[in-house]
C-alpha cells in the first residue's frame, strides 16, 4: 500500500515538474513536428459520402520528408500516389497522371498545408489559411483547424488532426456539404 | 527635237504612265500563295492549305509577362473580355473556370453519346456493376472529388472518362492566379484563334492590332506597372517578317540609292546626268512590276524585295552610254553603231538567263524571271531609243581619262597574274566537290526571316500551354460531313493498335467532338430503356453501398437519349469543342476533310511507313508536313538548278549565234564561270549553306557580268581607257549596291547581297585577267 501510493506521489510530482517545466502549447507541438526531418505510418481511410450507405473504405502509406514533400500513396482498393512538392502537387492513377500547381489553386493549396504544415512544424503557415486550436496533453492532444477564408470553408468546414507527442493517429475533414474523411494514422519505423 | 526622236519618247511616256497605272492598281501580296506549286499534287495541295488557312496558322499565342501574379492573372481576364467580343477571334481561352463551364456543360449533357465506353455490355447488369465499383473506387481516392458530385447522374463514371481522355492529349497549362500560366509562373499565356486565315497577312495585323490596343486598354484598367505583351505563331511571325522586309529594303534601297548616286555624282559630275542615269531603272521597275502584276494577277514580296536588285543591270547602261560616248569619238550616234550591238548582246544574255525561270513550278521565281526580263528589256530599249534623245545637245560627263590611263595600265600588267584565275577555280572546285552533300540547304526554313530566339520562345509557349505543332496528319476525306466523320472513326480505329504499340503517342479526331450520327445512334441504342435500366439497377447494385433509388437523375438523363438526344455541330459553337472542331473536319472542293493530327512519341519522330501501313485501305492519307514542305522546297530547288543549267546552255547557243566562233564564245564565258564557281566556293567556306536565293544570285552575275565580258571580248581583250572605266564605275555601282544588301538582317535578302557582290568583282577581275594575252598577242 505504501509503496503504490508513494509511486503514485512521485508519478504525480514528475507530472506536475514536467507540466511546470513546459507547459502543453501549440508551439511546441509544432517544435517538436519541426524535430522529425522524416516520418512514415500507414493509413486507413474512411471516406463517408451522402449518397452511400456505407464509408468507402481505402488504405496505404503516408511519408513525410522535410522541409515539404509529403506522399500518399494508397494501396487498397486501388493503387494511387499522390505527392506534394514545394507547390506542385501530381497524383499518379493507373495510366493517368495529374499535375496541379497550388499556386493556382488556393483551396487545394490549402487542403495539402493542413498537414504537411503540421508535419513541417510551419505555424506561419497554417496560421495563414487556417484558426487553430490545440486541446488536450501532450500525450493525447487535438488541434483543429477551421478555414478563414469563407470560399475554402465552403468545400471545408474544420480539419481536426490528433496525436500523440509529434505523431499524428488521426486526421478527420468534414467537408462542406455535409461529407467527412476519417484517416486513420499507425506510425512506421522510419525507412 | 525632230519628229522622230519625239516619237520614241511619247511612247516611253506612255509606257511609264501606263506601267505605274497597272503597278498602282496591283496586289502585292506576301502569302504563302509564292509556295504553292502551279500543280500541286493531293498532298501538296494538303500542305499549303494547312499552312494557309488551317488551324495551326491561326492559332495565336498571348503571354504577360512583368508585374505580379495578380496583376498578370487581372490583366489576362480583362484581355481575354475585350478579345472574346471582337469579331476579329473565333475563340480565347486563359484558362479561367469561367470560360470552361459552358463546355463542360456539353460534355456532361452529351456525355452518353460521346464516351467510347457507351456499349450494350456496358449497360447490362454485369457492365452496370463493374463501371458503379469503379467509379466507387474513384469516389474513394484523392481525385474523387468531381466522381463524388457527379455520382447520382454518372454512376458509370461517363464524364471522368471524357476528362481522361482530354488530359490524354497531353500536358495542361499550368496555373497561376486561376488563369493559364508558364511552368515557372512568370508569364500569363492566353491562347486565340483568329477568324482569319493565318496567310491572310492584313487580318493577322489588324488582329495583332487588335490584341495590342486591347491590352492597353486592359492596363489602363489594373494597376501593372511593367506589365509587357508578347506574341507569337505563325500569322504573327508572317506580319512581323512582312514588316522587318518591308523595312530592311525600304533601308537597303534608300542606303543604296544614296551611295551609287554619290558614286556617280562624283564620276559624273553633273546632277543632270545622275538623274537620267537613273532612269532606265526606274523605268525597268516599273515596267517589271506592271509586267508581274498583268501575268500573275498578284505581285509577290519575294518578288518587290528582288526590284533594288535591278538596279545592279539596269544603272550599268546609262554609264556605258554616257562614259563611253567620248571612247566613239565624242558622237551619239557613233557610240550606238559602236558599243550598242555589244550591250544588245549583253542584254539578249541577261533576258535568255532569267527567261528559263519562267518555266520554274514554283511561282516566286517565275515571277523573278518575268520581272527580270520584262525590266532588262524595258531598261534597254529606254537606254537605246529614248534616253539619247532626252540628253542636252551640250551633254557632257567629266572625263574619266585618268582613271581609265590607270586601269588601262593595271590591265596591262594582268598577264602575270593570269594563272591566278585557274589556280583559284581549282581550289574553289576541289572545296565545292567536298562539300556537294551539304552545299545546298534543303529545308524550307533556310528561307526563314525568325531568329533562333524567337523560334525557342515560340517553343517555350508552346510546351508551356500544351499546343501541338501539328506536325504529323491523318486526312481522311469524305462526300459529306458525316462520310467524313464516318472515315474518321475507321481512321481511328485503325490508329488505336498503334497508340496501344506506342508507335504514336495520340491523336485528335473530329470525331471525338462529334461523333458521326451512326455512332451516335449505336450508342444511345446501347442505353436500356427506364424501366429495363431501373430493374438492371437494382441487380448490379447488390452488396454494394449504392441505392438505386438515389440513381433517377442517372435514368433520366438515360431516358433523353434513348428517345432520341442527340448532339448536332451547331450545339458546338462558340465553345473551345466547336473551335477543335472547325479546325479538323473542314470543306473543300468536291467533299469534306476530316483531319487527325498525331502526336509523336516522346521518343521522337512517328514511323511515317508503320502509320502508312495501318492506313492501307482506310483510303486515308498519312502527312508529314514538315517532310512536305521540306520535300516541295527541295524539288525546287532541284527544279531551279536544272532550269538555271538550261539557261546557262540557252546563254552559250546565243553567243555561239552571235560570236560564230567556239573561241570567242569560251573568252566570255570563262571569266563568267570562273567567278560563280569562286563564289559558291567562298560563300560554302564562309559557312553559308547554298539555297534558291544564292541560285538566283549566280543568275544575276552571269546577266551582269557578261557585258563585262563581252566588251573585254569585243576590244580583243584590250578595251580603250574610257571603256575600262566605265566598266569599273558600273561594277562599283553594282558592288555598292549589292554589298550594302548583304548587310540587311533577313537571311534572303543577305544571300543575294553576298553573291551578287562578289561575284560581278571577281566576273570583271577575270574578265580582265583572262583576256589580257588574248590582246597583247594582237
């Protein structure tokens, strides 16, 4: 008895010192993004669309490399790859290949910086397109972010991303019209 | 004045008056129309109409460049406004949604009837299904976003694959600001399409006008400091190069003119005698131009560009007439028994040269050859019958004793140095030989006025807004529109194995935009009717997350077909559907042609006989039009090497007539020979590749230099001091006038310039090299 509760003293002051020392804010969040030059994690995606009965379901691979290059690339059902270099962003479907240069498209733009800007540590950033707010500890926290700019959050109501420390475990987008995409986030052994 | 001399001038008079009456009244034009061959053959004739009123030469190429990204993207939508309201443009895009809508519109509402997928398999219940998983699948990935709206009305995915098949064509403009931009986002690129004929030179620059007032009108709305606009393609470059002619001879002429006339001034002293002298060449212009526009009903650039060069002959009489005047002991009358008969001949060589060009296919150089002719002869008879009477009964020119003494020594001293003239024609020969597989240049482009500048920027928008050269075409012809559409569908069928080999990257088809009314047919009749369209539905859908019931919109728009929707031309115009279009299914005389432009791997060029083969039977016709065009251009040039021989042979069959002697004949000819073989030899050493222009060069040192050469051969080789200077002052005069062309900044004009110049010098340096023992043996 003593001993549990002499444990749980010690837990609770290394908590409180910890808490103290840094507390929980959004900077450093991002500062300890900006640390991971490279991340890699799979994905299951749930894509819920009014029409259907059922989320469609996909899965695969994201990587991340900084400073801006961040990769899709789905598996199941179908296999695609989408990546995001500095402003140009190419989606690669079977025989077809797409090539979008986001600084002629400001709501893409802004959909792809809502991540990799997470994932880069890039508050300036974010903090152009987006509000944030940051809740929850270190070990579980939730940032959401909702689009300034009413042409944007007309396609996109709130992108909520959740983690834990710098890895996120799940990106949720409620779109616009009522639509939501649940991506499920399992972090990899960097390659 | 005795009746007799007023005669021959009244009827100068007239001639001129009326020549300037027909040369005022004349077209002048500077069309591709010189190109196109008196009888062409099917392709040929493919080939300049492509190139004369086809979609590639109207096809008009805008960027904005300078400023900022929203300035430029503000400032293409305000140009691309006032453009689409001209008259003058059938069709501007900028890559704005807005201009987009109405054809995406078209393709949604027609989209049954456009997609190649529409099959009876594809609508039945096992077709139904594999197309509803896959459009699912779309509906799931990142490029789901459009699949996922569209999902109600297009379960099979219909306008995704519509949307395929345009990305297929090749890469998109990028983006910048919403509208159309280079790969590095510096410039804003606009693409428009003239109503005019890209040959129709005047409609290009009232649309280049156009297009310049327009875009300072849209800068004077938003604030672009800097802004600047650029333009190219072909109707473009065929403006500025009708402009860069226009002012390069217009300052050619006038340097020319200026420094004979000082030339002459100096030699003649006497203001009176410069501007007679003058007179037969401007009497020979006129008379030449009269004489091109009565015969073609048209005279071309080429051909205008070529009348300074008259200058070159024509001043050369007047000289001869009043230099020689005092060598025919001092009378007029003395001087015409005396030298006049040599000149004649000269003359007569000159017009029996440029006359072989008469029979030439290729309509630029007949029209050279009738001008020439109709000028020389006109500029003579003047020299002969008008201007000895128009000289005032005191007439003089300075003596030119002095210099003539001196030439007269110098010539003395030739002999010496007659070795020169084989020793140089031997290494001019051995070089020629060495190079006779690249001597002459066989592209069209040789003749070209753009710089390698221009041409690279060309390519950069080009690349940059995805617009094909059209380089490589299918023609398929048909009696009417839909047997040409028809004919374009086999064409297209025969083409898929080769796109599928990779032989061929793509291709357009009219067909595509407007499927014949047989496929058109076929297809809807692959569509169930609602009832059989709900019940296969509600089969297909088993298991997977999709009600039929939310599908109706789908059956409706099925329903419309199936009763009898169908998409008709006119529902296409205006848009950028309607504009490919016209460009590719177009009326000739006698039918309709439905054109297929390929795109050639990115390995390079297309297998011309691989696609021939696929085409056998099809009845259809593979081109190649730069092969074409370089092919025309070439048979030319062979055309016009042969002519030139044959002139050169009719040339020799005249002095041999008139000289009756081999000896006599070979005395004029070897000087002229010599200095041609030297020349070619000496513009190939300067790196010059030889085209038609410098063939039309040789032609004019054989008609001037042969007056040289016969007054050489008429003195015996000796000619008295005052003959000698006139030929010296009129090979000056030709030199001046020639070597100040050879500094002009179009490649033509600098190629009759170098030749001309050079040439005459060296045919009077051998004329006087190689007659010299002739007459010191006397």
């Amino acid at each position: 008895m003593r001993a549990k509760s002499l444990a749980s003293a010690v837990l609770l002051a290394w908590a409180l010192a910890a808490g103290a020392a840094a507390p929980w804010t959004l900077e450093r969040l991002l500062q300890g993004f900006a640390q991971t030059r490279e991340s890699r994690a799979s994905f299951v995606e749930k894509k819920s669309v009014g029409v259907l009965e059922r989320p469609l379901v996909s899965s695969g691979e994201l990587r991340f490399e900084a400073p801006d290059r961040l990769e899709k690339r789905t598996l199941r059902p179908r296999p695609e790859l989408l990546r995001l270099e500095g402003d140009t962003l190419t989606l690669e479907r079977g025989e077809r290949r797409l090539r979008l240069d986001l600084r002629g498209n400001p709501e893409a733009a802004a959909l792809a910086e809502s991540i990799r800007g997470t994932l880069a540590g890039d508050r300036a950033a974010l903090e152009r397109v987006y509000r944030l707010r940051l809740e929850g500890t270190e070990r579980d926290w939730a940032l959401t972010l909702v689009p300034r700019d009413a042409a944007l959050a007309a396609l996109v109501k709130r992108i909520r991303i959740a983690g834990h420390r710098a890895g996120i475990s799940v990106v949720e987008i409620l779109h616009g019209n009522g639509d939501g995409t649940l991506l499920s986030v399992q972090p990899l052994p960097a390659p | 004045m005795t009746r007799q001399r007023l005669a021959p001038l009244g009827a100068w008079l007239a001639a001129l008056a009326l020549a300037a009456a027909v040369a005022a009244g004349a077209r002048y034009t500077a069309d591709l129309s010189a190109f196109l061959p008196r009888a062409p053959s099917p392709a040929q004739q493919l080939l300049v109409d492509q190139l004369r009123d086809g979609a590639v030469g109207r096809v008009m190429l805008i960027a904005i460049e300078g400023a900022d990204v929203a300035s430029r993207a503000a400032l293409s939508r305000e140009l691309a406004a006032r453009l689409r309201d001209d008259a003058r443009f059938a069709y501007i895009a900028n890559g704005a949604a807005r201009g987009t809508e109405r054809e995406r519109k078209l393709l949604f509402e027609h989209r049954y009837l456009l997609s190649p997928a529409v099959t009876p398999e594809r609508f039945s219940v096992g077709g139904l299904r594999e197309a509803i998983e896959e459009t699912l699948d779309l509906v799931a990935s990142s490029a789901g976003g459009l699949a996922q709206a569209l999902l109600p009305r297009d379960p099979t995915g219909e306008m995704a694959r519509l949307a395929a098949r345009r990305l297929a064509e090749g890469p998109r403009p990028a983006l910048a600001g919403g509208v159309w931009a280079s790969r590095d986002g510096e410039r804003a690129l606009l693409l428009a399409r003239t109503a005019a004929a890209g040959a129709d030179t005047d409609a290009q620059e009232a649309a280049l006008q156009a297009v310049t007032a327009a875009f300072a009108d849209a800068a004077a709305n938003v604030r672009a400091p800097g802004a600047q606009l650029r333009m190219t393609g072909a109707g473009v470059f065929a403006v500025q190069s009708r402009a860069l002619i226009k002012r390069e001879v217009a300052r050619v002429a006038l340097l020319g003119v200026a420094l004979v006339a000082a030339l002459l001034l100096w030699a003649y002293r006497s203001a009176t005698a410069l501007a007679l002298g003058l007179l037969p060449v401007l009497t020979g212009g006129l008379v030449g131009v009269a004489a091109v526009a009565t015969g073609f009903g048209v005279v071309h650039g080429i051909t205008l560009g070529f009348g300074a060069t008259l200058i070159g002959e024509a001043v050369d009489y007047a000289i001869y007439l009043f230099v020689q005047t005092g060598a025919a002991r001092g009378s007029r009358d003395a001087w015409l028994a005396e030298f006049w008969p040599t000149i004649r001949l000269g003359v007569l060589t000159s017009m029996i040269g440029f006359a072989a060009l008469l029979l030439s296919g290729f309509p630029g150089l007949a029209q050279l050859g009738l001008y020439s002719v109709s000028g020389l002869a006109a500029a003579a008879l003047f020299t002969r019958f008008v201007l000895p009477a128009l000289l005032p009964a005191a007439f003089q020119v300075r003596e030119l004793s002095s210099l003539g003494a001196r030439l007269a020594r110098l010539r003395a001293a030739a002999p010496r140095w007659r070795w020169l003239v084989p020793a140089l024609c031997a290494v001019a020969a051995v070089a020629l030989i060495a190079q006779r597989g690249s001597l002459w240049a066989t592209d069209l482009s040789s003749l070209s006025t753009l710089s390698d500048a221009e041409q690279a920027y060309d390519g950069r928008l080009r690349a940059d807004l995805g617009a094909a050269d059209a380089r490589y075409l299918v023609v398929a012809a048909g009696d009417d529109e839909q047997d040409a559409l028809r004919a374009a569908e086999r064409v297209g069928r025969a083409l898929q194995p080769l796109v599928a080999q990779g032989l061929i990257a793509g291709f357009d088809s009219p067909a595509r935009y407007l499927p014949s009314d047989a496929t058109q047919a076929a297809r809807a009749a692959s569509l169930p009717a609602p009832r059989e369209l709900r019940a296969r539905l509600g089969r297909a859908l088993r298991g997977l997350p999709l009600r039929a019931a939310r599908l109706e919109g789908f059956i409706a728009d099925a329903a419309e077909v199936h009763a009898g929707l169908r998409l008709r031309r006119a529902d296409l115009e205006g848009t950028a559907l309607g504009v490919a279009l016209d460009s590719l299914l177009l009326r000739r005389a006698g039918g309709w042609h439905a054109l297929l432009p390929l795109r050639a791997p990115q390995a390079g060029a297309i297998d011309a006989p691989q696609v021939r083969e696929a085409l056998l039977g099809s009845g259809a016709l593979f081109l190649d039009l730069k092969a074409e065009a370089n092919a025309l251009y070439a048979g030319y040039l062979h055309e016009a090497i042969a002519l030139a021989t044959a002139g050169v042979a009719a040339v020799l069959l005249l002095l041999m007539v008139a000289l009756r002697s081999a000896s006599r004949v070979g005395r004029v000819a070897a000087p002229l020979g010599a200095a041609v073989v030297v020349t070619a030899a000496a513009l190939a050493a300067a790196g010059q590749t030889l085209t038609l222009l410098h063939l039309v060069g040789f032609l004019l040192v054989v008609a001037v230099g042969s007056n040289y050469a016969l007054f050489f051969e008429r003195a015996g080789g000796a000619p008295e001091p005052r003959v000698l200077a006139s030929l010296a002052l009129a090979n000056a005069t030709t030199v001046i006038g020639f070597g100040v062309l050879a500094t002009a900044s179009v490649p033509v004009l600098r190629a009759i310039g170098a030749t001309v110049a050079l040439g005459t010098l060296l045919a009077l340096a051998f004329a006087a090299l190689l007659s010299s023992a002739h007459g010191d043996a006397r």
